[in-house]
C-alpha cells in the first residue's frame, strides 16, 4: 500500500487527555495534546524523561487508550474502534522501531522480516524480506538467528521488518538508545533514506538533539504538555 493516503492528514490527534491513579492521587501524563502529521512527514517527539512521550507514542499506535480527547489514522477514528478493529488497521498502516528491537529469538532474521507479510497474506513474503535485508546490508545474515547478531544487526533487521511494509507510519522508541554511537549514526542515516525512499511519515521520540534537528520538526513534550512546535529552518519541507 502507498503511504501517501491522498495527501490528507495520516495522524490528526485533538485534545488528547491521559491519566492514571497511583499512589498520591491521579496522575497527568499528557494533558489536551493536539496536531496532526502529513504524509511523508519527519517528526522528533522530544522531553524529558517522564515527560509522556512514549506514552504519547503508543496512543498514535493504538497500543494505549486515552481518558479523553480522539486520535484518527489514516481518516479513521482510532478509537472508535475494538481492540480486533485496531490492531487491523495497525497492521495495515503502521510500522514499529523500538529500542529494545522486539525480535522472535526462534525465528532466524529472514523469517522475522517475513512475519508481518505472512500475517497480511503476502504471496511473496520471502522475496520481499529477502530484498529489504539486503537493502539494509544484512544479505549475508538471512539465516542468523538474533542471539548471533550484534546489536546493531538487530537494530536493522527492526528496520527492514517495520519497512517491508511499506507503511505509511512509522513509529520509532529511541532507536538507537542501546546503540553505540557509530552503530546508531549508520541505523539513523538508514532509517532517513529508507523514510524518503517510501514515503512514510517517521515519528521518532528521541532524547538525542543531532537527531531530532534531521527531523522536518519537532514536538516537545513538558509535563505532559505539547509546549512548542518548531521547524529546523535548515530543512526543507516536505515534497
């Protein structure tokens, strides 16, 4: 599926509200956050930590539910939605980089890329994951299973599962968090040419300000609260 879904907003997110109890009382993580994103957007999350930006993150996705406020991808009312409802559309529109990489330890990194095409029915699951581990530089890695690759191995074969895709979001948790520096350079290049190469629109929550500023912007979370939403003026806007 294309990314670009008519050029119309792929997340539009309105006065998103999320609490929880504990145990001083009720506890604010996100308090009316509001935007929406285009396709083929780049956009850094930034904050402190605790700020909710992870939390911010899995309520894009679905994964989380606010107490108040809506969410649409891709049009549609997230939730609005049953669980079932949801995780279609997740699996039809959106992709995941988390940090801490979310391999199947008993699949080997071909048979991790090919899962999610499986799941969608894709006739040609192998050759397509076959493709984007060697456009990630892993061809020779096909049959390695995840405890035999490096970290930063992991990190692309992560990449080439939420990218065999195509989605039209991606959504990113510190991706280069358990990275050394090299390492995490060479995956951000990837993940920005592998963004412009499909057009996806790139989320990415990160504490790494050389990061965010390659974004086409950034949203910064304080407390819970969208305070600032600012544009490199180095970068061009999307094309």
């Amino acid at each position: 599926m294309s990314a670009s879904i008519d050029q119309k907003p792929i997340i539009e997110v309105e006065r998103v509200t999320k609490q929880v109890q504990d145990a001083s009382g009720l506890l604010t993580i996100l308090h009316e956050v509001s935007f929406t994103l285009a396709p083929r957007e780049s956009v850094a999350v930034v904050g402190a930590s605790g700020s909710g930006k992870s939390t911010l993150l899995a309520i894009l996705a679905g994964l989380d539910t606010p107490s108040s406020g809506s969410v649409k991808l891709a049009g549609q009312a997230l939730f609005d939605l049953n669980e079932d409802q949801r995780a279609a559309l997740r699996a039809q529109h959106v992709g995941f980089v988390f940090q801490s990489f979310q391999l199947l330890a008993n699949l080997t990194a071909l048979e991790n890329v090919m899962l999610p095409l499986e799941l969608r029915g894709e006739r040609d699951a192998r050759a397509l994951a076959q493709a984007m581990l060697e456009r990630v530089g892993l061809g020779e890695r096909l049959r390695h299973y995840p405890r035999v690759l490096s970290g930063g191995e992991q990190q692309r074969v992560a990449l080439a599962r939420a990218f065999v895709q195509r989605p039209a979001l991606l959504l990113a948790d510190e991706p280069t968090g358990s990275l050394d520096f090299a390492t995490g350079a060479a995956v951000m290049d990837l993940m920005f040419e592998l963004n412009r190469e499909a057009g996806t629109t790139l989320v990415l929550v990160t504490h790494d300000p050389a990061i965010a500023q390659r974004c086409q912007r950034q949203l910064r979370i304080e407390a819970g609260r969208l305070s600032e939403i600012t544009a490199p003026a180095a970068l061009a806007q999307p094309a």
